[in-house]
C-alpha cells in the first residue's frame, strides 16, 4: 500500500469539498473547520493550489472557489469517454421531453462522479462522488464481464449484500435498467453519504461504503425482481451507455414525482433506453438494443 502524503491527502479534500457545491465559495475558516485541518496549514495549502490555479480567491468576499485548472483536468477525465458528449445532449432531451431531473454519472477509477446533470435536482448532484460497492453503481456492473463482476461483489467481504446485488443485477439486466425504490431512513442515508464525501481517507471511504450498502439493503433500495412496485414510489431510473466493452457510462432520471403512475413510469422507462441506445451509437439507426426478457 502506498505511503499517505499528508499535504497531498489535505489538497485533494480541499478539492473535493469546494467540488461538492461548486457554485457555493467556502471561507478559509469554514475550509478549515468543516475538514479539521488547521488554519495555517490550510491557508498554505490553499496558496499553493492557487498558484497552480486549482482555486481562486475572491479578495472581495475573502472566498476561495475552483479555479480554471480544476475545470481543464475534470474535462480532461471526461474527455476520454467518447460518449460524454452525447449522453449530454440526450440528457437535456430527456428533461424537455418528460420534464424529470436527469444526471450523467461516469465510472472514474474506482469511483461514480456525476459530471452533469439538468433540473433542480439534478444540478445539485454534479461533482457527487460514489464508491463503487453495491447497490451504487449497479447499473456499472450489471452488464460487465461475469468473472470481474463476481471478483467486485467477492471483494465485499460483506455475504449479504453480495447475494443482494447479484439479484439486483439480474434483475437490471433484464429490464434493461436499474429501478431505485423510496425506503425508510432515507435521511440516515443521506447522512452516510455525506460522511463518505467528507473522507478524504480512500480505504475508510470504502468502510463507509459498505456501511452504506449494508443500510440501503436492508431498506430495499433496489428490486430484486422485474415487477413494477406497486407500493412503493420510484425514485430513479438509471440505464447504461452501452458501447461493447465496460460500461462507462449512465444517465439516470432522477427524483421522480411520486405521483406518476406505472403507465407513465413505463413510457419513461423506454424514453430512457431509446436515449442510452442514441448516446452509445454516433448512427441512430445502428444503435443496438437491449437483450431484455418479457417479464409481462
């Protein structure tokens, strides 16, 4: 395992903090206090990553921001999925068609990263770092090469969420998407979640991780069956870019008004493959599809 480097480890928490509400600057204290790392120190951090450009400094609300070489190494990570561009453009046409909040998320390492999203909801997520341990980034695994998905689901060391996720994922795959479902504590898990985007420790992360999936198990985040709920509300709809090799990729209807009906959650459902097969091919016409087995 690699030695940590303390100032290193500091940088990349600054970073990802002021990612978390881009549009929102921090002040040193606040910087300093929500992170737990000493002010002096904090500042000379911040000093240093503004003279590479990282951040910015606005001298009049004593602020600090993202800075211009943050925004060139996130384009950068994403320039190198080939189909950013246009699981972006389908994302924005799903919004003006059905009028839901929507999200692109890549799979960067190890790690889920929305990198754009459009609606109230939505926008609020962009820069949103995940884990990759089940049920999160379902829709990565389901239709990744069996052995590397069954290494993913044996490094859990965690059996029960293991045998969750691998009926989640097959249930995915024959829909054709990942359904997430309303559950109880919901806040509980907004609190984890808020925890893991506050480490900076990668293998504590990971802790946190699988504390979380173990919490959104037991609340039956995910079906494990084709069926549409009738008890219980859809929250999101996600779908991968499918494009022959691993799944880079999802764009994913977001916060989903309770009161839509199944009817209309299933219309939404085939606007969202319709997209995801658009986005995977450069020719529409030549889009492949689904592989998905007649649960009616």
């Amino acid at each position: 395992m690699a030695t940590p480097v303390p100032a290193v480890e500091r940088a990349s928490r600054i970073l990802g903090l002021l990612a978390e509400k881009p549009d929102l600057p921090r002040s040193l204290t606040d910087i300093a206090g929500t992170l737990q790392i000493h002010k002096g120190t904090c500042h000379s951090i911040l000093a240093a990553l503004a003279a590479s450009g990282f951040v910015v400094r606005d001298d009049r609300t004593r602020t600090w921001g993202l800075g211009s070489g943050a925004v060139e190494l996130g384009l950068a990570a994403v320039g190198r999925i080939g189909a950013a561009g246009a699981a972006v453009r389908e994302m924005h046409r799903l919004h003006e068609t059905l009028g839901a909040s929507v999200l692109v998320a890549a799979l960067l390492g190890e790690e889920l990263v929305v990198i754009a999203g459009v609606g109230d909801a939505a926008v609020a997520q962009i820069g949103t770092r995940q884990c990759l341990v089940p049920p999160m980034g379902l829709v990565f695994k389901a239709w990744d090469d069996p052995a590397e998905t069954e290494a993913w689901l044996a490094g859990l060391g965690a059996p029960q969420s293991a045998a969750y996720a691998r009926q989640a994922l097959d249930s995915a795959r024959r829909r054709g998407f990942v359904l997430g479902l309303e559950h109880a504590g919901e806040e509980e898990v907004h609190s984890q979640i808020r925890r893991i985007l506050r480490c900076g420790d990668p293998e504590q992360r990971v802790d946190l991780a699988l504390e979380l999936a173990d919490l959104l198990r037991s609340n039956g985040y995910s079906p494990t069956d084709t069926s549409w709920p009738e008890d219980r509300r859809v929250r999101f709809m996600s779908a991968p870019v499918l494009r022959g090799g691993p799944v880079e990729l999802a764009i994913t209807l977001f916060d989903i008004p309770g009161e839509v009906p199944v009817v209309q959650l299933e219309r939404w459902a085939q606007e969202l493959l319709g997209a995801t097969r658009r986005a995977a091919s450069p020719d529409p016409l030549s889009a492949p599809s689904f592989a998905r087995e007649d649960t009616t």
